[in-house]
C-alpha cells in the first residue's frame, strides 16, 4: 500500500509548551522554540503531544496554540498536530481545524479514561471522527503509548483501520518502546509511516522501513539526532547513534516533561521554562543538578 | 472534625445519560430516569460519574446535562456532579457552574492523563481548581477509582487535602473495591463521607461509620440498595446485604456502562437504551442474554 503523506520523514520533536507565570502559553517562547528546533535541524514539530501538556490545556487553548504556531510562520508540512481527546466531539473539532490550518499530519490519541474497552468501541471513535472531519487532506498518525493512554492499538485495530480509511490512516507514533511490536507493525503494513517515539531506536526504525523518531528529549538532543538521521546510510551511522543513545539515557527514569523544561532553564537562564501545569510538578532543584552534571560529563548541552 | 455536607447519606446512583441516535442527549429520559432514581427510594445522584460516560462528553454538553437536570427539579441537595477533567481550567469551569446552579456536591477525578506524577502535583491541581472557583458553598469528594484513573488518591494527599480545606473537602467515593483503603481513610480522618464505590459494600461501610454508596448498578438495584439503606441498623440488614450483594455479583464481568443500558432496553423496551458514545460500545445479544437469565434466575427486575 501506498502511504501518501506532507509529513517528511526524519526527526520530529515532541514540543515543549513554554508557559507564562499564570500558566497561559507563552506563544513568542512556543513560537521561538518551534523555530529553533527547525532550525536545528529537525524535520518536524509534534504541536500538542504528551510532553507539550497537551491533555492539561482547553480545546479552546489548543486551538489557540495551533492558531498562533501556524501564523508564526511554521509551514504545516512540518506540523504533526495533536487532537486525541476522550471525548470524540472535541477529537473531531480539533482534528478539522488543525487540517483546515493546514497541518501536514494528526498525531490521535485513543479515548483513554475508559479501560475495558474492546477494539470495536475503538474503531468506532475513529469511524465517528473521520465522518465528522470528512476532509480529503486528513493524515492521520496513531499515537500508541499504552504506558501514558493505558489503551494499546492492537495490530489487527491498526490493520483495520487502514484497511478501512486507506489515505488517510497512513501512520503511528509508537511510544511503547516494544521493537517487537513496531516490528509487527513495519512488517504487516509495509510503508506505515511509523515513527519510534524515541531517537534511541532512530537508527533501527530507518534501517527496517519505518519513517523515523518523534521524541520528547530530541527538544534537547535535536542537533545530534538530526545528524544521525541526515547520515543514517553512512558509515559513521552506528557512532552516531551510540552517543545520541548515551545522551538520551541520562534522562532515564526521570518525568521527561519538567525535567527538560528546568533543564532549558539551566541552559538559557530563562525563568520561563519553569512554569508547568499540574499534575505535572517540577522536579527537585537536587535532582536537576545530577541530571546536570550527568549531561556535562558526556559533553552534551543544547 | 466536622464535615458540614448538604448531601444526604445513603445510597446514590451513577447515573447512566441516555442518549438519541445521534448520541446527543436525550434530556428528557435522562431527568426522567432521575426522578424514577428518586421515586425509588434513591438518596441522590452522581450525575456524569464514569457510568454516565462524563468523560465522552465536551465541556458544552456537561454544562448543558448539569441545567438540565436542575431545571427539571432535581433538587441540588440530591445532586453530586462529576467535574474532573485532565486541564484544571476545564475542571475549574465545570466545577464553578455546578456550584452556582446548587449542586450539593462536587465529585472529583484527579487529572488522569498524565502517570508517574506524585502528590505535590496532584495537590497543585486541587488548589488551582479550588482558588478558581472561589465558593465557600464548594463541596468536594474526591473520587478515587484507580482501575480506571490510575491515578490512585494516596491517603496522605487524602489527609492534606482535607487539613488545607477544612469543610470544602468533606468525602470521598472509593470505587477500588479495597476495603483496606476504605478502612484506612475512615480510621484516620473521621466523619469523612466516604462512600463505597458498591452497593456490595454499603453495610459494612455504614456500620464503619462510612457515608452510604454511588454505584453504577443501582441504577437497577436502586428499590434494593434503598430498602437496605433504610434497614442498615435493623435485624434484617445482613440478609437483605446478601441477597443485593448477589444481584449484584450477576454483573461481575461485564462492562457496566453497555450491559446497564441493555438491561434497561430489556426491562422498558425503549430502544434510545441503546445508544451509547465509544470507546464504550454494546455488547452482543448472547451475552445480554446470559446476564438478563441470571438475574430472572435471582427473581429480579428492576
């Protein structure tokens, strides 16, 4: 099957959401930060996952957020967007507005409060959004991260799925970390636009068909990773991606979301980065400083 | 300490939110099956808990499901309405309109997208909320449910919770099924309304000295739950427990939500029972079947 897409393959990054004191969005950060990332080498931007907060704003700020990072200047092939919500009438009115802005692709959620659910349920939710949507360009790209969603997209849901929305189903994030089930997945749905939700698994995405990486921590690695991707048929491929790894695993075991923000206030003094919404919390000053350290001692900063 | 609460004890029903072919509301067989709750013998109602698919609906619609039933005369000190969402503002919203159209009581989900958060983030969430709303006629009772949250109320986030809002946090709805937790909880902030999560539990969480249950089945088993409830302290109390508590144990299994709405198809023939939002879905005839068996076999109907 043929997976036309806008999104280009490479490495994308899961945007952090700069905040203002009173924990609106800082949209000259957001904006900035976007740029910077692009301009870092990054082939793309993933507006509104896990690690921008996504599920901590309003519709109504999402929108915003999409509104102001398009007319900042980003051009939409290089925006992922993402509009998972539990309830199917906020997924459908995010979704239509993001592509009618003219995002290159839909990163979607599974409605995840319910547990227990069955894939028919599932499909269901998709069937209901895609009709409501109802628009050719629609790319979407299923977010799979049973760790944060506690909801799983089995393969035979996937396979369905773009079985039956051929066009417009024509991807996934998977942030599982399981190779076995990207693996299946590469394997029975050739051309899938997958992309492994971390760089660590960068190289081996590429080498068995798969698209490439969106990642929170490429907001801070994206230079290197960008080089792994740019250079991922060369001989200096494997190095390259064992010191992306290196680095990558210093944020081991910590909550990636503030961790990184306090780890930008670190690298540009910029009080901005430490305001979060709740329940995500910033992390000990104690902690930071090893993550610091940890990060200096294999050379790496921003 | 003293928990200053307009909301009765007794037994409260998560109520199920009918629905047209279109899945909008259908307002008037919800406020009718309200008032059929309360004809029965029902001391209040969870309006938008989980079994009331809360979490399908945008914010719009809650708002709109909450005047509906107040402007059908349910009266407010019978009402406790579900208003925790993932963003704070939501909540904050939802929260604030509740109050100020006399809902009794506030039942609050912890924000249940991101894991791997501790206390002091949670904690933030609560405090965000409680400032914005700003009402010293705010009611809250957390609702700790971690099979489907999975973000579980630990008991010292309970306890803080409690001594930083004196008389604005006053209960709890411990849908985990662990007595254990309930006991804990009720052993160590006294006259907490604790409700069980289960009808199954209502004796013993009343001569614990709990506050009563909100159950999803009781939505059936309200005439049951209610004559118990009625009974707790006379000699009859632990046979009428174990004759509910095996009605009761005829839904272990199921996915509440799909098999309550097509029993109630059974029992009234009112086909609107059976629409439903995913990623809830019905469940097949033969397995309806089965259930609606068992419990003729149990000489009950609602």
């Amino acid at each position: 099957m043929k997976f036309n897409t806008t999104l280009p393959n490479g490495v994308f990054t899961a945007c952090l959401t700069p905040l203002k004191k009173d924990l609106s969005v800082d949209f000259d950060a957001l904006t900035a930060h976007c740029k910077w990332l692009l301009s870092n080498g990054g082939d793309g931007i993933l507006l509104l996952g896990t690690t921008g907060e996504a599920n901590s704003f309003t519709v109504e700020e999402r929108l915003e957020i999409m509104d102001k990072v398009i007319e900042a200047g980003i051009p939409g092939n290089r925006l992922l967007m993402g509009t998972g919500c539990c309830a199917y009438p906020d997924t459908a009115r995010l979704t239509k507005h993001a592509v009618e802005r003219g995002a290159g692709g839909i990163l979607m959620l599974p409605p995840f409060y319910y547990k227990q659910v069955d894939d028919a349920g599932l499909a269901r939710y998709f069937d209901l959004v895609i009709n409501a949507v109802n628009d050719e360009r629609l790319r979407i790209y299923l977010y799979h991260f049973p760790q944060m969603s506690a909801i799983p997209f089995s393969t035979p849901l996937v396979k369905n799925l773009v079985r039956q929305y051929p066009g417009t189903v024509v991807g996934m994030k998977d942030s599982s970390g399981d190779w076995s089930h990207m693996e299946e997945i590469l394997r029975d749905i050739p051309g899938f636009k997958i992309y492994a939700g971390t760089e660590r698994l960068l190289l081996r995405t590429l080498r068995q068909g798969g698209a490439g990486c969106i990642s929170a921590t490429t907001n801070a690695t994206i230079r290197m990773a960008a080089e792994l991707y740019r250079n991922w048929q060369a001989d200096q491929a494997d190095s390259l991606q064992e010191h992306l790894t290196r680095v990558r695993t210093a944020f081991d075991g910590y909550p990636l979301t503030p961790v990184l923000k306090q780890m930008f206030f670190e690298w540009t003094g910029d009080p901005a980065w430490l305001n979060i919404r709740p329940p995500n919390a910033l992390q000990e000053k104690e902690t930071i400083k090893i993550l610091s350290e940890n990060l200096k001692k294999l050379g790496f900063s921003i």
